[in-house]
C-alpha cells in the first residue's frame, strides 16, 4: 500500500457558483487520472449537491466534511470542505451577482489558509468573476492579485502552460499603457528568473527562454521605440550573465510561431494580451494558469466564468482537468 503521507492532497477552488465552475469540477472527477487522486472541493456543499443532480452523475457520490482531517478519498467519493457559504435562494445562475463573489472570495481564502498550514498540498482554482469579486467589497483585480496579497508575495508572475506553447508575463492586470510605461528591466529579470525556475521544475531540464520585444520588429534599433535598448536588452544581458538560456528581445509578431515550431520552451511576454492571445488561440481549453513565486503550488483553468452557458451542463471540463493534473505533478 502507497504511504499516504507521501501522496498530495489538491485542494480545488469551487470557484464563482453562479458560474461554470461547479460544473467543470464534477466532470474533471470522472476522469480516471483526476478520481484516482487526494482531492477535496473547498466551496459549498449544497451548491455542489445541485450541479452533482444537474449532471445525473452516477459513478461517484459527494462527502460533506468540515477538516481534511474527515476526508475519506476514493474514486467513489468526492470530498467537499462545507464552507456554507451562499445560501440557496442567494444562488442566481448564470449571472453576476455580490453573493457568488463573496463565495469565490472565501472558497480561495480557506485554500490559501489550508496550503500556508501544509494541509493540502497544492490548489487548482476554478474561475471567479472580477465584476462578482468587486461588488462583494472584494476589489482585487483577480486571483493573482487575492494570492499574492493574502501570502504576503511581491514577486510573483501568470505562466499560461500548454503542451503546444507556454507563456510567462512580465504584467498582467495594468492599463496597455501603464504596462509599456512602467516597464522595467529589474521586473523582466525576475520574470525571466520565474519562467527559468518553474519551467525546469515542469520540463526536468533548463528551459530555452525567449524574451519578446514590446514594439513592432522589436523596435527595429530605436526607430519604433527604444523600450528594448533602454530596458530589455540590459535585462537579457543580465540574464545571460547568470547561465540562463535566454534570448530575444524577439519580434512580437514572430516569437510565438517560433516558440510552436520547438525553437523555444517558454516565452516572456510584455504584456497581458501579448500572450493571451497566442496561447488561448492555441489552448483555450487545454491552457492552464499557474501563479508562479508563491510559497505554495497554484494552477488554474485558463477560462472565465461563461456564465452564458452555466448550470446547463455544456462545460468544457478539459481545462481543469488539465490544471488538476498539472498541480499533482507539481505537488509530486
């Protein structure tokens, strides 16, 4: 018999309940690789009961506990840690409402309580909504934002990891124009510090890292923006400086195809939407969110609430079966 201890415990996250996320949790469980393993749903039991009836699941049952402790794992039983959070008639599906932000808010903060205390061993988020999380008092700009507060964590970045294309960001939730202003080289190495430390950690090996340019062509020598002479080019020297395989700053407009075509294993990104766009063209439901530089493992779907089609059983679950898979290896 396996030494218990030994195996991760993976505390996912149920996420916004008006949204997709009770969903996509109860289907993920019925893949074999995902029941197999220590899993337990921090969130509302009677939320999860209603999307266990919705999707007429037969092979597994749900077991309401109130410690990790009272947990009992099975393919036959999926844990979920009652945090008794919304009330039946504050549950409005499909729509964005106060109530189901402060859920999502509160089933993260006991997840982070639980992996700072050691009691699970990594967490897998299912989605929140921003507008939700705002109207609950909670004005976060997301789930990075809520993790990296809550553990005390300044250096922190989004990794979006698919098999096809893997992307790291040097800023996320900023204005365009707050993100080419404020750039940095210190902040492009430690991203690029991240994107090393995290993807050697998933490849087993050092990572070929390729850092994009912000401008067109890469400024073409200052003529479109001398952002990458003043900022990113001394970064990647740095870089270079301390062993990392890194090059760039490559064209924006060629980098990603490159990073396809198995030229480069991650590439980091100056901005948001710089690599959201290639990865979810690429991975909309296979990508996965990690949060790398907290104290404690974090994956995620790399998908919204898609509150258009809630509570009607026509989620994707591919996704969080993806991060909760990713997570065990990580937790492994």
């Amino acid at each position: 018999m396996p030494d218990n201890k030994k195996i991760p415990v993976i505390g996912i996250t149920m996420g916004d309940p008006s949204g997709i996320g009770p969903e996509i949790i109860l289907k993920s469980f019925e893949n074999d690789e995902i029941s197999k393993r220590r899993i337990v749903v921090l969130g509302d039991y009677h939320v999860m009961q209603a999307a266990h009836d919705l999707l007429k699941i037969k092979s597994f049952r749900l077991n309401s506990v109130k410690s990790i402790s009272e947990c009992s794992f099975s393919r036959e039983i999926l844990n979920i840690f009652n945090l008794d959070i919304i009330g039946r008639d504050q549950l409005v599906q499909g729509k964005v409402n106060a109530a189901s932000g402060a859920a999502a808010f509160e089933c993260l903060k006991k997840a982070i309580e639980l992996a700072k205390n050691h009691e699970i061993d990594a967490i897998a988020t299912a989605p929140l909504n921003k507008e939700a999380l705002h109207m609950a008092g909670h004005k976060y700009a997301g789930h990075t934002e809520i993790l990296a507060d809550l553990t005390s964590t300044e250096d922190y970045a989004m990794l979006l990891y698919d098999k096809k294309l893997s992307v790291i960001h040097v800023s996320t939730h900023i204005s365009l124009l707050e993100a080419v202003t404020g750039l940095r080289r210190e902040r492009i190495e430690k991203v690029t510090e991240l994107a090393e430390q995290s993807m050697r950690r998933l490849l087993g090996k050092s990572p070929r890292i390729a850092v994009s340019g912000l401008n067109p062509h890469s400024g073409e020598n200052g003529l479109f923006g001398d952002e990458e002479i003043r900022e990113i080019m001394p970064a990647i020297k740095n870089m270079k400086s301390k062993g990392i395989n890194v090059e760039g700053p490559v064209p924006p407009d060629t980098v990603f195809l490159k990073a396809v075509n198995g030229m480069y294993d991650v590439v980091v990104a100056m901005y948001h939407d710089q690599g959201h766009i290639p990865l979810k063209l690429l991975g909309f439901n296979t990508g996965v969110n990690i949060t790398v530089g907290l104290p404690f493992i974090r994956t995620s779907v790399d998908h919204g609430t898609a509150f258009e089609i809630a509570w009607k059983g026509k989620a994707s679950e591919e996704s969080m079966t993806e991060a909760v898979k990713l997570a065990v290896k990580l937790a492994l």
